[in-house]
C-alpha cells in the first residue's frame, strides 16, 4: 500500500518530466540557423522557438518539398516573419505541441534564400531514410525558395504566438530544473 502510493507519486512526476518544454533558439548570432536544427519530442511537449536576431520565420513544410509551405492535408503552421530589433528587451517567441510523435514533422524558413541556405528543421524524423540531413541536403538542392505546393500526410500540431519577455524563458527553465530534482529525491526513496 505504502510503496505503491510511492510508486504512483513517482510515476506521475516523471510523467510531468517525460512532456518537456524544448526551446529552439532561431537565428542566433546573426546566423539562419535553427539551434538545435533537429529534435526528439514526446507528445505532449511544447516546442518553443525564440527569434533572437534577424527576420525569420517557422513554417511546416513536407520531406518532399522541404522549401514550400505544407498545404494538404491541412496548412501547414507557420510563425509568420518575426523581426527583431537589436538590442530589444523582448524577443518574440512561437509554440507548438507535437501531438503525435510518430509523425516526422519538417520545417524552413520562409525568408528568401534562406532554406536553400539549409534553414530547416525537422521533430523526431527518422534515424535512415527521411533523415533530417537527407532533408537538409534537399533543401539545399532546391537552389532557391521554391514556390510550389507541397502534400503529404502529416498531423498539424497546434500554435501559439506571443512576445515573450527574456526573464519568463529563464523562469521557466529553472521550474524543469525543479521538477527533475523532485524526480531524483523520490527515485532516492525507492533505492
Ligand atoms: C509546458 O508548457 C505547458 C504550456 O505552456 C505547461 O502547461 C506545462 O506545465 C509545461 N511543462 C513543463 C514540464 O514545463
Ligand atoms: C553563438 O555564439 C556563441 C558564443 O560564441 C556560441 O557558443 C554558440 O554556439 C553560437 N550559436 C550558433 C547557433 O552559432
Ligand atoms: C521581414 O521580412 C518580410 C518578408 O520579406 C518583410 O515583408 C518584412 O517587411 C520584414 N520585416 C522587417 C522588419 O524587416
Ligand atoms: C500518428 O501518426 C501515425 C503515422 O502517420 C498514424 O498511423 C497514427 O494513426 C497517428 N496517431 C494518432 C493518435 O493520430
Ligand atoms: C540530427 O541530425 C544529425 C545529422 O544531421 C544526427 O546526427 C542527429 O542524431 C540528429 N539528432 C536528432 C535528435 O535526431
Ligand atoms: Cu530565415
């Protein structure tokens, strides 16, 4: 009865750990770089981007045309262009949620010149195959921004947009670093 109380209190709170909150840092240094450029997601985790420098955007595309806003079976999401002012207090952030991690979910730049320059990114693609540089590698070859639609099956994550102050990305990593040192004191309990 005891332990499993214990077990059910720790099962939740790795649980809480397992759906993180990833931040993917968008053009730092002045660079047209995702950083990082590829992830693996659980479903449930929030997927934040922060454009902290030049004018860039986030927008689904397909592996097949990785430079070309998805538009069936549904519209891809995008960001939409997110300048930013140097030196501004705030910087402009955008979320999603994966809601289906076996989904490979692909993503560029919509600013002109810059997928083809390889700004792209991509959420659990596969390790052969599809592969996040197979998909880079394409973006690159497109040469240029191209204009044509894309399809594939894909499921569209939902989005969110907000201007995000600095100090409210700081909180909200230090509330992950909380949550894993509860994690550890109970897995202390179970040793
Ligand atoms: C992730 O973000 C969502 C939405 O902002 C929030 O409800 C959830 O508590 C966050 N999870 C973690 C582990 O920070
Ligand atoms: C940006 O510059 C910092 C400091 O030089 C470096 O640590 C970081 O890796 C750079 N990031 C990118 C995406 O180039
Ligand atoms: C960002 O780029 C878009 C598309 O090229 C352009 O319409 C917009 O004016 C740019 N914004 C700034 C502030 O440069
Ligand atoms: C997740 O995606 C896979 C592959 O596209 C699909 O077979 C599966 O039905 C999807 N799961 C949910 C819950 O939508
Ligand atoms: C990202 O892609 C590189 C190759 O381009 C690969 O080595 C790495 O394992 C990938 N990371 C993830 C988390 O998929
Ligand atoms: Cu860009």
């Amino acid at each position: 009865m005891h332990f499993f109380a214990v077990a059910t209190a720790a099962a939740s709170l790795f649980s809480v750990v397992y759906a993180q909150n990833q931040t993917v840092v968008v053009g730092a240094n002045g660079t047209t770089t995702y950083s990082p450029s590829n992830i693996t997601a659980n479903v449930g985790d929030v997927i934040t981007f922060q454009f902290v420098a030049g004018n860039h955007t986030v927008t689904q595309s397909t592996f097949a045309s990785p430079c070309a806003q998805m538009l069936t079976p549904t519209t891809g999401i995008t960001s939409g262009f997110q300048p930013v002012t140097s030196g501004a207090a705030q910087v402009p952030s955008f979320s999603f949620t994966v809601n289906n991690a076996t989904t490979p979910l692909w993503f560029f730049c919509e600013h002109v010149g810059h997928c083809a320059k390889g700004m792209v990114f991509s959420v659990n693609a596969p390790a052969t195959g599809k592969t996040f540089a197979a998909f880079q590698a394409a973006a690159i070859a497109t040469g240029a921004d191209a204009s044509a639609s894309a399809s594939g099956a894909s499921s569209a994550p939902s989005s969110s947009s907000s201007t995000t102050p600095s100090s409210a990305l700081i909180s909200r990593s230090s509330s992950v670093g909380l949550l894993a040192v509860a994690a550890g004191l109970v897995a202390g309990l179970l040793l």
